[in-house]
C-alpha cells in the first residue's frame, strides 16, 4: 500500500472539499509525486487533502511555464495549504491559503546549468479569520519538503541546480527579525548541506543529479 494510502487509512482516505483527492499526512508529502499539471497562477490549481497533527487542510498546488525577461525558460511551481473552514466564496483560492510557497527553475539555454529560487509567506488575513489555523512549525516542514523537491529537479533537467536561499527576503522582514530567521533556517539548511555566503545574508547549495535527499 502506498503511504499516501496509509496516511488516509481511519479518515476516510479522502479530504472534505475534494473527494476525489487522497487525504496525505503532512510527514509523508512528497511534492515530486504530485501530478503537477501547466494551469494559470492558481486557475484549476490540483488539490489534495493534507492531515497536520490531526487537523485536515486543502494543499492547492499549481505550475506555469514561460520565458523570464531576458529570455531563460522559467518553471514555477506554487504551494499553498488552505484552511476548508474559510467558506467565503468570493475570495479567490489564493487568499484562502494560510501560507504559501513558491519554487522558480532558471534554464539558461545556452548554459550547462540551471538555477532555482524559492519563497515563502503567512498569509495574515486568512489566519485571522480561519477558524483552524497551522500548527505552529508547519511552514518549515513544508519548507523541507520543498528543498527536497528542489534537489529531485536536477535529475529532472539531467544538469546542475544551484539553489540560493537569501535570509529574510521582502516581506517576511514583516514577520520575524533575522535572529529569528537564523534560528528557524539556518539548521535546516545545514543538515541540507547548503553553505552560508555573504555573512549569512544567503546560502548556497548545487545539487547534481542523483543527489541524495538528506534524512
């Protein structure tokens, strides 16, 4: 049986909003697994029921394909769980989410190599009116996750993805001081094997194809 299966074994095995979506423990998401399909930014975005400690949430997930500004073919991929308890129809999905999180890929044509970035940001205003919110830690558990499906596109691009974390990026500055920050990342991204550049302000890791995922 798969573990997406066994996580929703005693719950139904499916999620409240979407029943056709398999209900997945949060310690047992694999972002790599999804099948991630080409939609608009988060028009007919899939879904999957996501169970933290208990409490169910819908995990919307969505990817887009097009050149950036000086031509390099851009993958992104985005992230977001959703409380079901927000039943406000007018607000569009990505307004619903608690949290979200996005990966860029960077494919230089004419370079042997690719480049990743990623973010992620708390959505206030759904917090304050969801009647469930993440258990605390939740965000950088999914965090991990989305190293480790950064480290799965090297195989995936058959080439090189140098991945660069900066400390505190644009509006998480709104939500926590760079201590915090340190505190919260800087251990995850040492076990990752990523190496700190710049005085800590970013951090750094190339990933190879078949890099391992760190345990």
């Amino acid at each position: 049986m798969s573990r997406a299966k066994e996580a929703g074994s005693g719950v139904g095995g499916r999620s409240e909003r979407h029943p056709d979506s398999l209900l997945v423990n949060l310690e047992n998401l694999d972002l790599a697994s999804l099948p991630w399909q080409q939609k608009g930014r988060w028009s007919g975005a899939g879904a999957v029921g996501l169970l933290v400690t208990g409490e169910k949430f819908t995990l919307l997930y969505t990817k887009t394909t097009e050149p950036d500004n000086v031509g390099n073919e851009c993958e992104r991929f985005f992230v977001a769980p959703e409380a079901t308890a927000i039943q406000d129809s007018s607000m569009r999905n990505e307004h619903k989410s608690l949290l979200w999180m996005r990966v860029e890929f960077f494919k230089p044509p004419k370079l042997p190599g690719a480049s990743a970035s990623t973010a992620i940001f708390r959505n206030e205003k759904s917090r304050k009116i969801a009647t469930v919110d993440l258990p605390k830690g939740t965000g950088v558990i999914l965090y991990e996750k989305l190293l480790n499906f950064v480290a799965t596109a090297a195989n995936r691009f058959d080439k090189p993805v140098r991945h660069q974390v900066t400390r505190v990026p644009g509006m998480a500055e709104r939500i926590m001081t760079k201590a915090q920050w340190d505190k919260i990342f800087s251990p995850l991204l040492t076990k990752h094997g990523y190496r700190s550049t710049n005085n800590g302000d970013t951090w750094e890791k190339t990933y190879q194809p078949d890099t391992p995922l760190a345990k």
